[in-house]
C-alpha cells in the first residue's frame, strides 16, 4: 500500500438526498432518469409532473415520493413498482392510494374475473371506451386530489371487456394504467450500477454493453479495495472509474490510458467529487507517454525568481500554468515507468494480443489482470498470446449473466425477454518466472 | 496478513496460496522450517522468504515448480474445498456490486458458512479514522463458527473488520453489543433507549435455510436513518416464494429476485482438416491398395528368389529403435492429420483453428437472490 | 400443399413464404391475378408460378427482390406475428424428439394457440395405408379455434393429419369419436365398451393455463398397452409444482421439469486496432499541432501579403465537391480506424476480426417442460 | 417427394418389449445399460442382480420391473426413478415396497428430524456402525424377500446421527441407499434420445459433445419428414442417421457422405431394421467419389451369358459380387450428380469455410443447410463464408441448452451441476439467385 496515495475521504453523502448532488430518479413506467438537485430548482418529469427539489432535500435515498399540491413532494410507502404482489400480503394501517387501487381490483377478483380468457379477444382501441382526450381530461381533473386513481377507476369502468379477462391480466391492466398516471416516483443514489442502468437504456454501445454483473465481476477479479493503486483502460465513458471510486472511496490511487488527446471520463461529473479530487485520485496518460516515456516527458525549462519577476502578468501567469502540466504529465510519466501496479483493468476496443503483452510487466507480482470485452473472439485470441507468455499464469475467459424473474409469489418465472450483451472477462494472474525456468519458455508452462 | 493490505515480498507468518496447476492453490502459513510437499516436489518455505509475490520457484530437486501468490478472495475461494456453503465469486461480485457495497458499509452476514464471502465483504470495509465499516457475521453451526473464528483470526480479520457471533440468528435476532466502535467518526453512535449499541446496518445478506424467520428481526438493527439493502440467498424456489412474502409483509419494497448463471472457458486449438488432404488421403489409400496388389505379388516373387538374403535387410539395433515407427508412418501413406501419431495441440506440422472449450462440469444453479429495500417509517411520513 | 410434401416448382393456389429481409418472411397464397406488395417494389405473382421454390426474384421496377420459399413448420412460426402462443423451435424441437415422436405416432395437443407446434407435429406424422399417426388438436377459445380449423384447411392438414376440435379438455376431457381411421393398419382400432373410438394416444403436450385439470381426463383416451408420454408447458413455476403433484397422484412416473434457453447469433466483422496506430495517430496529432501553430503563423504573413491573390487559388465547381471531404481527410491527418468516416464493416482498407454477435433481445423464458411416462395399469401386475 | 425412395415399413415394434432387440435399461443408481434380449438368455446388471430375458418380453416398453426369486422379473409401479415425490400424493392402494419405505421415512420427517442440520459434521465413514461386509451380508439375506427395504432400515437404524439430520438430507439418504440396493430397473424402447444417453455418459467425445437438444434442433431445422431425401455427413457413430430412421421410419432416403474407407455406422447396428433395409434407406459415398464422380464411377465389362455360363462356380460368384458392387458405386455416385436434395445435415470435424461451398450446389432450392459443431468458432468462420455466398440466405448461429431440475414439489430448483457441452448449429437457407442479380455479387444480398 502506498501510503502517500491515501487521500482523505471527503465523507461524500450516499444515504441523504443532498443539495447539487446528481441522483436517479425511478418512475413508475419503468423510466429513469439523471437529475441534480439544485435547491430551489424545479425538476420535471414529463407527464408524471413536477416537483420542487426543496421538498426532496434531505430525505433518506431510497423514499418514494408522491407529488401533491403546489409541486410538492411527500414521501410515501408504496409498493407501486413492484412487479406487484399478492394482496394477501398488504397491511391495513397506513395504507396509500396506491394500493386501494390495487385493492379495488382485488374485489374484483373474487366477483367478476373469469380463471380463462376464452371469451376475450385480443385488445384492441375499440375495447377502450375513453378517448384519449377524455382521459386527459379525467388527467386534469384529479390531477389535485385523486392522482391517477379516479381515472383508473373511470378505465376500468368504460373498459367492456375488463370482467371477461383473468386475474392476472385484469392485474396487469391495472398495474398498465398505474404506470401510465400515478405520480410518483422514487429517489436513489446515484450508485455504479444505477449508472449502468442509466447508459443501458440510453445509449448501450457506448458503454460496449457492459452489464452491471459484468462490471461486478470485474471489479471482484481485478481484487479492487480501498488503498490499491490500478492501472486502468475505460472506454466506458469513465463508469469503470466512476465504479472503483464508489469502491475505493479516494482511497488509493487509478492511473488511466487513454487513445486520445484527453480521456472521456465523462461519467464523473455526475460524481460528488470536487475536480480537484478526482485529479488527485485519477491521474491520466495517453498511449504514445506510456509506450514512449523519456520521449514525450516535457523539458520544461525553469527560470529562476528574478527572470520570472521580469515577466508580465500574463506570462507569468502563463509561464505557472506550463510548469504545472509539465510537472502533472511528468509525475503520471515516472508513476508507470515505476510500474508494479496492483492490477489492470482493461475495457478497450483496442486490439488486445498484440497490445496486452507490451503491458504485462508493468502489473506487480501475484496481480490480478482483468479485460472486459463484448467479443470473446477478441479475448480467446489474447488468451491465446497469454498461454504463451510466461508472465501470465491461470487465465482464462468468464462470462456471468443475470436472469431477473418475475417476481410476484404465485406467479414467479423468469422475464420473458430480456436484453442481450453483457460482455465477458479474461482474466490472469500475474507472475514472475523463475530466471532457469523462464529460459526453456512454454514447455514448462502448466497452464 | 496480506488479504488487508497489498505485500510485495514474501515474510515469515503469510499466507500464501501456492498454485500447483490450473485453479489448483494451496494455502500455506510460512514457517522458516516448513516444507511444501507436492507432487510436483518439495519446497522449502526458507526458499521463499524473501521472494516477490508472483515468484516461481523450483523444487528441491529442480523438476518442478509452483508460483507463490497473495490470497485474494477469489483466489481463497477457488483454493477451499468444494463445500456446499460456498458461495461463488459471480455470484458474491453482483452482490457486493448491486448493493454498492463501499468502506464505509455496515453489513449483515448470516450465515457465515465457509467464510468465502465474508473475506469479500472484509476486503471492502475499512474501519479506521475516517471509515466506518464492518461486517457482522453470524453462524449458528458450533464447529463452522470455531473454524471460521481460527480463520478470521489468522487472516487478521477479526475484531477489526469481522465481528463473528455465535448465533441462531432466526430465534435471537441480530443485536450485537460491545464490538470495537470508532468514536471519531462523523456518524458515530450512541445506544439507544434500551442500551443496545446500534449497528447502523445498511446491508444485509441472508444465505440460511428460512430467511423468513431471521427478517422480522432485522428492524432492530439496520439504520434508523437510511436505505437499507437486503439480498436473500436461497436454493430452491419455494424458500423464494416465503421470502418474497415475509419482505413484503415486513415493508420491504422493489423486491426483486434474480439468478446468476455464469461460464468459463479455456483457449485451445482445434484441427483445420482441409477437405483437398481428405480427398488426397483418399486417392492415397485407393493407389496403395491397387500397388499393394501388385506389390505383394512382387514380394512373393522376390522371397521365392533369395531367401536368404533376408537377415542382411534388417536394421540393426541402433535404428531398430526408429524404424518401426517409420515403417508405420509410411504404411499409413498419406496421413495429413496425424492419424494414430500423438500429434500435440498447437503442432506445427499442422494447422489450427483458436477455439474456446468450457470446463467440463458447468455450475447450472447455485441459489437464487432475492433482492429488496426499505426505508426507515418514521422518515416516509 | 407443400406442408405435406417437397415441391420443386411453385404452382398457383400454392402457400409460399416470400423473405424480404432477416427473419422477415411473408406468407403469400399464389393467386395468379395477385400482387405481392412490399417496401422493396411489387411482385405479381404470375411472374412467380413456374419458378423453383428458392428463387430470387426481381420487382417490377428492377430495384428490389425477394427469394420465394416453401414454407416449413420452422419458417411457418418466423412469420407469425409474435403472438404469445407460439410454442418456438427450440421448445418445440426438443419436445418432439425427447417424446421420440414417428410417423406412427398419435399426438394430443391441447390447447391448438398460434397452430405453430401442429404443423411440426403434422410434419412428422403419417396417416396412410401403412401409417397410422394422427393429432388431436383441442381449442377452447372460439376464434383462435376458428382461425387455427381455417389455417390447417388451407394447408391441407386438417382431418388428414390433425383432428382439430373446439372444447374445453380440462372440463370435458379428450374423447373424439368419428375421426377418419384407416382400417388397414395392423394396429387398427375397434370401439371400447362404451362405443367410443379408441384413440390409442401415445403422446400429450398439454399447454393450458391448469394442465391439472385436464390430466385425469387423459386415461380415457391414451393407449391401453403401450407406454403414453406427457409434456406440460407452463410459464409459471407454481403451475409447474401443482402438476408434477396432478401427474404423481395420477401415477405418471420419470417425472422431470426442465427448461429449455436458448440463443442465436450473427456474424459480424469488428475493425483490429493495432496499438502501433494509434501510437503513431497520437504523434501526427501532436506533430500538427506544432505544425499548425507554424502553419497559422505562415498563413496569416501569407495572408497579409497577398490578399488578392485568393480568389484565384479557390478550386472551380467540379473540382469544389470533392475537395471539403479531402480537406477534412487531411484535416483529420493520420486516421488508420476511419474515425468521422462512414466506414462499412469488412472495408478492405481496414483489418478485421470475425466476431459473432447476439440478438438485441433474448428469449429468456418461454415456459417450464415437465416431462412424464405412464404404462398402463393392467399391464403392472 | 420421390416415390421411388419410399419404402415399405416392416412396423418395427417400439411399443412393446420384443425378442432380438436392443433397448435400453434403466438402474436405480441412474446407470444405464443397452442390452440386446436374446429370448431365453439372461442378463446380468451387476449388483442388482440377473434376469432371464423371457420374464419380460412382451410387456410394454417403459415398465419397471424388480428382480423376485429364479432370475424372474415382476412389473411393478414404482415411483423409485424420480427424485423424490411428497409422501401426500402417494396412493394408498398397490403400494409396492418401494414406496413402503418412503412411507416410514414420512413418519420419522414429522417426530425426529430437524429443521436444520446445526448438529451435523459432515458424515464419515465413523458415523455409519455398519461395516460394507455386514452390509453384504444383509443384502444376501434380504435377497428373495426383502429386496433392499430390510437393509434400508437397518442402515437408518445403525446411523447414529439419522435424526438429526434434516428432512431433506434424510431423504436424500434413504434415496441414496434405496438407488444402491433396490433390485428394480426400467427397460425403455431405444430410441435416438436414449440411445445418445448411452453414448454421452459412455464417451461423449466421440459424438462431438452432441446434446439431445441440439440434435433435435438439427433435425427440425433440416425439415426432416417420412418420405425426403437427405444429403448427411455423420461423424457421431452413425447417431444422426439412427435419429434420422427413427423419425423417417425408414420412408425415403439418406445419402451419407464419409471421409475414410468406410462410413462409421455403428449405431445402426442396435436398430432393429435389417441390413438390407438399411442399405436401401441409407447410401454411403466417400469423398473422392463425392467430388471426382465421373473418375470414381466403376467402368465393369459386362459379361455375356455365354462368357458367364464359361466361368468356374468361384469366378462367376466373384463377376456377380463385383458386378452388384460396381452398380451400387455406380447408383449412388448418379444419385449425387443429380443432386437436389432436400436438406443438408452435416456433423462433421472437416474444415467446413472450404468444404461447405463446394457442396451447396447438391441442395435443392430453398432448402435448409445444417451444420453441427461442438465449436462455435468453426461455425463462425463458416458462416463468414455463408455471408459472401449468394447461394445462401438468413445463416445464423443457433445454441440451445436444457436445464433440468430437481423436480420434487417443495424442493424444485435446477440441478446444481449439468455437463457442458452440446454443441451449436448453423443454419441457412439454400435458394437461387436471379441471373441478373446474381452478376452485382454481394452487394444485392440482404444477409
């Protein structure tokens, strides 16, 4: 552990709601969305409404909130995002609107719901009675008081078909509408993975469909913790770095290569760290300063106290600024020539066999190597160049995938669709090999 | 002591995983007399004192060799023997990673098991001046908890990162009173009304035979103020079914429940076997039997002629050892894929295709998760 | 008619399967005045009778084509629409051959849905002078009973192959009297006791919202001396417990669940980025960056000293179209993986590896497959 | 469809247990056997003692017997195969002894056992008092009339920590020890699924890895039926073709082509069909003859019937094996020329990239083209061709894998560990392309 790379924690907030923070926001249809909460600022959220960010500040992350008069937010205790549960399980005390919808329905159940739907035909507009101009309407109307509710009630009422369906697509119906008008909506922190959540939706390749047990995977591989000090490759917009920051806590320290002039570490901003810890935490270098290191180190040349007070303002000012990149890109350049790093993390597009042994010696003994790839072509042809190269002991290619399940009790199966990708791992270990036994080269590899 | 700090030399008093072959460790406590003894030879631990973490180092006898590599908690976890309370590491990296488990977290663990994920929950946490975490594990099994108490105390765990109870967590709940708590911190605690310290959880993992009977008791303990995050590890889907409801009627919300299912591969070579040489071979084997005909009745012919000159034809001892097989090779003919030879994978002699194979045995299920949140009441008025 | 036969010229009144894109195949009813219409031109079909089935064919306009294709049970179900009825070819596949299913075999399917899974039953049965197979289709929902009876006609299935009858199975159970039979076979069927036909089937697929309701029905009507195996398709793994409890106390035996996943790809080329590149891009940007200070000083001196000489270096119209694209090129410099270009996978200036990439959307669940034999009692003593 | 190629069925019987066949026997211990009943022999399954083949011919295929006195097998019903059913669903009337003993575990579940295993170190060998040769002993004597159930309930009696153990793991131990002593087995018709169990516990390399799923897949894909004309290269032991005959019931025809001498045909021989039956179903060409017809066609001087009516008895029967010798060479290398086949069905380990164009040609138009391969690579590699190829359309790669469960109500969760393997498909869809269209090359093709 390198103790000069242990920065103090600046006790970031992960639990309250906190002004200026970033944070994710879940809506009933299953939308998401990135916010900052500037106080006294108004945040909108489509046809769910708005709601002033004051009356959310302060709030334990993780509340569901509804909004009621005058863009206010109240915290309530629903389960409207569940894929829903049995009502058995519903407790009578304190309960919301939310569930005397979904306790409606379960009169419903007993009295009017057919176990089969073989008298209903597939739905179509006709079944629909309310035009979609009286329903918002009906919108407008209750937008006060009812929230949705009384149009669920109107729904079900002008919907001819609505007692010939079962139980369970009658549930569905109504958990369709649910989505469709109730005004709530919930506040998490804005974790890794949430994050994930966020691009997954948004744009997936950017983040070369990297899955959240994919990302997990990788970060338990890699033997990431607080104090270590990485050398990383992200093409992932910065979530991987995002993700070793949540990890890591500013505790230790991240060196990142980038293929461009700067590198997209765009997923930071969203963090809750102050520019100036990030650049304390995660230094940056491009690949011509790691492969080309006495070259591109920056001769800066130092003027003495007397040249410098001869300087205008504005090149003094000028002449500060140079030496303080000089020094930034000097000091990243002599961190790697140092090397012994404590495990790389590579997600990159980059082609791996012939670019993965150039770095090999630069990881510590016993490390960790881990590459994220969407291709296990990709990583079966590095592996190949790994099975040869005696610096690299045990690797091999992973793949984890999360199965999510529909999970209401008497009615639990796995999703029926869900979205491809996820990536795959290669993963190695590091070694150094003995200076005999290295000389006669593969045929003493075991593995 | 190396699984709370990375080591770059080997000392006295480590442990080390020794790797013997592929996802083959075995740990070892160096002791300046100590001896590895493997199959693949004998090592001394005096020999590896000293040595860089990664090092190979040779045998006595020099024939074989092992690598010496610092515990990590996969590392540890591939090195345990295959005991059912493991839990695997893709499995234990999604949970540690959804429930965005950091160094300040105050965790849940019961029950402890194998301890495989308990060193990576520990690895995690940090509880010093500026951080505030710890993992409390629980084991009802008397001897699991005096094993997993040895464990995490050489492993330099306990107390510091681990407090380990010896609890049925089911029938007494979670309450644990006078473990070593950093009072400099932020968010430091005091008792509450009845004395008990608060533990301030902020996860939980439930990997027990009813969880249903261990969750009423968690509002005792998890954090008053803030989100609390449970996952729920069980193996058959009717222990789901009663978890998803006991969550449910306890106000747990976005419960969801998921299954990891994961695969590894190795890289190897498969052989390209062009259809030209299968076609030539064929053509090969239809000329020689024709030649063989005719051969063999030239053969007759000639032993009728000098029998006697046979003796002289045979080689003598020194090529003797060669000749079989060179006789063999060419009775096969035309052979462009080593039929009957030992051809290794990846020879030059022939062309190869970089395929991926998977282990043989696949874990098809190891339990499912079941996922939840919860928010303190008081806060959600 | 080529569900029950292979044709190799396509004929007027026959079903073709028209592919327009991957996976996008229209079925099309060959009528000799009809147009087939579609976003890739129009295509009569009298330019399509005559033609071998596999044929590419060209719009009228010349612009697009299509390939015209027999229709088979696999194909049938890609051009469903996706409604939730269908039984896919994975599940279907497996089905068919774990209930080792022959052209003699008589086949209960219950309920008929989408009539995907019936043409792959029909597919393999045989009902001739030798062949005594059969299925019986059963639907409770009156249109899908209506449109499934109008389907199997036009493909001439119905009454040959399968037996398709509208009614409730879990209420009123299997019997089907006044089937067409073929008295020849050996194993030919007289009534029971009570006058009914004897189905004598060896083989149920049940895929009905309570299978276990219908389950004691099925004594009735499956063979009395042979074997009868059952598979049940249910989604939720709830129904999947009430029916291995439905098939044990009904005295199925080998009862297994298991469930089928399964995946497909596509080839797809991924551009290799050799690290050597992109060393050398980074030393082009930074070389013209110092260039460009150079350039910029140079061209403003130019710029001051010759003013009017500018309009004369401007390229004329013809030359000007090309020239901004090769400005930019050269403004970019150094470009070895084509960024800002609009470069088409397998471009031959750029080196590329084979990759295979998933579907955007997985299948992962269809509905659990719970397996089961019975031999009949009389048999057991 | 060739009429000429159908075939008469001889009715092979897959119903009821028949003499001469092979089929397919079950043990309690999950083991599997194939046995050919020779009427009058005996067969012998080790530890669980010998049957004299009479005692079941003529019972249908599926049932279970168990071994009574002189070698005699009873049917029973007997739920002894499954992994288990809870004890309430188990009819009170024909219980067969079998099911007794689960019944007194049943009894023991609700008084002794416990909800957990809290007191249980892992079982030893110190834990069980009885010795294996006590066990021995018992088992001889248990042998005419107790049939394992006596030994049962000494073992759980002799067991100190029985009761301590949970319900589940109690049953798991009375199952184990039931799956070690019943003397009951199941014969099963031999049908391709059961036939490839055989051969996937026994040597699953030499079927390639082939799973039942993917088997299945392969066949419907293909579009295989009663009366088509199959193209079929099978380096599974002859596996695919025994599926192919099973499915076809021997109305039409296979063309097999192989790459040695001789096709491997081996598992044709524990169909029940004769060798004449299956030279007329299944016609084999090698490569050479495949590829080089007109070269490999046999040019035999005909005799004349005076020449013949000339030759030596020997001689003559040597004109008359090679001339039926040369016909069939001579037939089926015709056969090939014509080409037009209704599906291609190739599990082969040859280089298929350059193999697979040069066969395409022999398929009909629209037709499906199927390939096996236990590597996924291979198949990618060739569809990369499949892909530059007009002659083909809509080429995938396909993976289908089962999971089986543990389906015992209460305790249902997928089996803990499967075998891997099972290989992939590649699929495409053989059809003509237009003359015009086929001169612009790749750039008309949409896939």
């Amino acid at each position: 552990m390198n103790e000069e790379f242990v920065l103090e924690t600046k006790g970031k907030n992960r639990l309250i709601i906190s002004p200026n923070q970033y944070c994710f926001i879940k809506l009933p249809s299953s939308g998401i969305k990135i916010v900052q909460l500037r106080p006294d600022g108004v945040i909108s959220l489509g046809k769910f409404g708005c709601f002033e960010v004051n009356s959310v500040l302060n709030h334990p992350y993780g509340e569901t909130f509804e909004i009621i008069e005058n863009k206010q937010a109240r915290a309530i205790y629903t389960d409207a995002f569940e894929a829903g549960n049995d009502d058995e399980d519903l407790e009578e005390e304190n309960i919301s609107e939310a569930e005397i919808s979904s306790k409606l329905l379960s009169t419903d159940k007993e009295n009017k719901s057919r176990l089969d739907n073989r008298d209903v035909n597939d739905i179509g507009s006709g079944v629909q009675k309310l035009t979609s101009v009286e329903i918002e309407l009906l919108k407008k109307d209750s937008e006060l008081s009812n929230k949705g509710k009384g149009i669920i009630e109107k729904l079900i009422e002008s919907h001819t078909n609505f007692n010939k369906k079962t139980v369970h697509s009658q549930e569905k119906y109504v958990k369709r509408k649910q989505q469709k008008f109730l005004k709530v909506f919930t506040i998490e922190y804005l974790s890794a993975s949430n994050l994930l959540r966020f691009y997954t939706s948004k744009d997936f390749g950017k983040i070369h469909e990297l899955s959240e047990e994919s990302l997990g995977l990788m970060i338990s591989l890699a033997d990431v913790r607080p104090g270590g000090r990485y050398l990383v490759v992200d093409e992932c917009l910065g979530l991987i770095v995002y993700t070793m920051m949540e990890r890591m806590n500013l505790q230790g320290e991240i060196v990142l290569i980038h293929e461009n002039e700067h590198a997209n570490l765009i997923s930071l901003k969203y963090s809750d760290y102050s520019e100036e810890e990030i650049k304390k935490f995660v230094k940056t270098i491009n690949w011509l300063q790691f492969f080309e290191p006495d070259n591109e180190k920056i001769k800066f040349p130092i003027k003495s106290e007397t040249e410098i007070s001869l300087l205008t303002a504005q090149k003094r000012s000028n002449y500060y600024r140079h030496k303080r990149n000089a020094e930034i890109t000097n000091s990243v350049i002599d961190n790697v020539k140092r090397g012994q790093f404590d495990g790389l993390i590579m997600a990159s597009t980059l082609y791996l066999p012939k670019l993965l042994p150039k770095i090999v010696d630069k990881i510590g003994g016993s490390r960790a190597i881990v590459c994220y790839s969407n291709n296990k072509e990709l990583l079966n042809e590095t592996n190949h160049v790994l099975l040869n190269d005696v610096r690299v002991i045990n690797s091999k290619i992973l793949e984890t995938r999360v199965r999510p399940y529909q999970s209401i009790p008497g009615k639990l199966h796995p999703l029926m669709t869900i979205r491809s990708g996820g990536g795959y791992l290669l993963w190695g270990l590091r070694v150094i090999p003995g200076d005999k036994i290295k000389a006669t080269g593969r045929g003493n590899k075991k593995s | 002591m190396s699984f709370n700090e990375y080591k770059e030399y080997i000392e006295e008093g480590d442990l080390v995983l020794a790797w013997l072959s592929r996802d083959n460790f075995k740990p070892i406590y160096i002791g300046a007399n100590d001896n590895l003894n493997t199959r693949y030879g004998s090592f001394p631990h005096s020999l590896m004192i000293g040595q860089r973490y990664g090092s190979q180092i040779s045998s006595k006898s020099g024939k074989g060799f092992v690598y010496l590599l610092a515990p990590t908690p996969e590392l540890w976890t591939l090195s345990l023997p295959h005991r059912t309370q493991i839990v695997y590491t893709p499995d234990s990296s999604y949970i540690i990673q959804r429930l965005n488990i950091s160094s300040n977290s105050r965790i849940i663990e019961a029950g402890t098991g194998s301890g495989s994920f308990s060193h990576a929950f520990a690895r995690s946490v940090v509880n010093d001046e500026r951080n505030n975490g710890l993992v409390f594990s629980y084991e009802f099994h008397q001897t699991r908890y005096e094993k997993a108490r040895i464990e995490f105390e050489s492993h330099k765990l306990l107390n510091n990162k681990i407090i380990l109870t010896h609890r049925d967590v089911c029938k007494n709940g979670f309450q644990v009173n006078n473990f070593p708590e950093n009072k400099n911190i932020n968010n430091a605690i005091n008792g509450d009304r009845n004395g008990n310290t608060q533990m301030n959880v902020t996860v939980i993992f439930l990997d027990l035979p009813s969880p249903w009977d261990a969750i009423p008791h968690l509002d005792k303990v998890i954090t008053q103020e803030h989100e609390a995050r449970i996952c729920c590890f069980s193996p058959c889907i009717e222990q789901v079914e009663r978890t998803i409801r006991a969550l449910s009627s306890n106000r747990w919300v976005q419960i969801e429940m998921v299954e990891v299912q994961s695969k590894s591969w190795k890289s190897h070579k498969m052989m390209i076997k062009d259809i030209d040489d299968v076609v030539n071979r064929l053509k090969d084997i239809k000329r020689r039997k024709i030649n063989g005909i005719q051969e063999l009745k030239e053969k007759n012919a000639r032993r009728k002629r000098n029998s006697s000159d046979l003796e002289e034809l045979q080689p003598n001892s020194e090529e003797g050892k060669e000749a079989p097989k060179q006789e063999n090779k060419k009775a096969r003919g035309f052979n462009p894929f080593g039929r009957g030879l030992r051809v290794l994978e990846g020879d030059e002699n022939y062309n190869w295709l970089n395929i991926t194979r998977m282990e043989p045995e696949i874990k098809s299920h190891t339990s499912y998760l079941t996922f939840a949140c919860k928010v303190p009441e008081n806060k959600s008025k």
